[in-house]
C-alpha cells in the first residue's frame, strides 16, 4: 500500500507530516523494532520469484519513505538530533533491505540510502559539534556491516544459473 506522501517531502508542510505519520504510528514501530534485529533477503531460486519479490520491494521502498519522512517531520520541528537519527535509521534500513539480496534489492537498498546521506548532508552544518560527533561510529557501524558488493554479485550469478539453467549460463559466458 503505497504511503500518502510525494515523492519530494519538501512539499509537505510540518502539519501534513505529522497527519500522515501518525496514520503510520503502528508501521513505524514495527520498523524501528526490525531495525533491532538481524535481517536477509529470502532468496527462491525460481523465475517466478523475480516477479513475486519485485512487488515485495516497491512496498518495503515505500518503508523508507515513511523513514524520510519522519525525519523530515523532526528537521520541521527543528529537532536536528532527532532527524540526523532518523536519517542513520533510514541508511540502517537500506542496508537490510539489500542484505542477502540480489542487484535489485541492492538498487532499491542505494536509492534509500542516497536519500538518507542528502538528508544527513543538509543537516550536517546546522548540527553542533556533538551531535556531528555522536553520528560517526554509528555511520561507521553500518559501513563497517555492510554486506560487500562482490558477494551481491556472486550470488546473482548463483541465483541466475540455479533459476534459468544454461540459458543464463550462456549469455555469462557470451559477455
């Protein structure tokens, strides 16, 4: 179910954010608590899945809006701490969303992130020196995390083999 935001939330005034996050108040509790917990892509190694799992990641996309969202609501209200947290978040999220995945989860997992350090780019002159200072290890955590992007590779290729046989192994060879 896609989200009732623009794609640009700098449309959006503080009191049309708050309207639509708390619609969502539910959702983004759930989000923060997976947030908390070890995540990967469900791979199936089946030409249908493709299909299947590219519905699944436009509404996990619309998750990180709501993400963007809330810290846009927070940089609103000038709660700058809050929103670079928010932002961290959204990046944390775009990790998960591509760990274990393939190129697709990977694009969709960078679209986020890109939102998220444009965020944090905005904010980070307007952050005191403490506040700059408290979003280094955390940044440093997720890149530290982050999944390699030769092992998204390499299982694409995995994947592609197992789910269309020769014909894929073919057109790999082809290139």
């Amino acid at each position: 179910m896609p989200l009732p935001f623009p794609q640009n939330l700098d449309r959006l005034t503080t009191l049309e954010l708050e309207k639509a996050l708390t619609a969502q108040t539910q959702r983004l509790a759930l989000i923060h608590l997976g947030l908390n917990r070890k995540s990967q892509v469900t791979l199936s190694n089946s030409q249908p899945y493709l299909l299947i799992h590219t519905e699944e990641l436009g509404r996990l996309a619309t998750f990180g809006q709501l993400l963007a969202a809330q810290a846009r609501h927070f940089e609103l209200q000038t709660n700058l701490p809050a929103a670079a947290a928010a932002y961290l978040d959204l990046i944390q999220y775009a990790h998960a969303l591509s760990r274990g995945g393939l190129l697709i989860d990977r694009l969709v997992g960078l679209a986020a992130e890109k939102n998220a350090i444009a965020g944090l780019f905005a904010l980070h002159q307007k952050l005191s020196t403490p506040d700059c200072h408290a979003l280094i290890k955390p940044l440093h955590t997720i890149d530290t995390d982050a999944e390699p992007f030769q092992q998204t590779l390499d299982r694409e290729r995995a994947w592609a083999n197992a789910s269309f046989g020769w014909s894929s192994r073919l057109l790999y060879l082809l290139k």
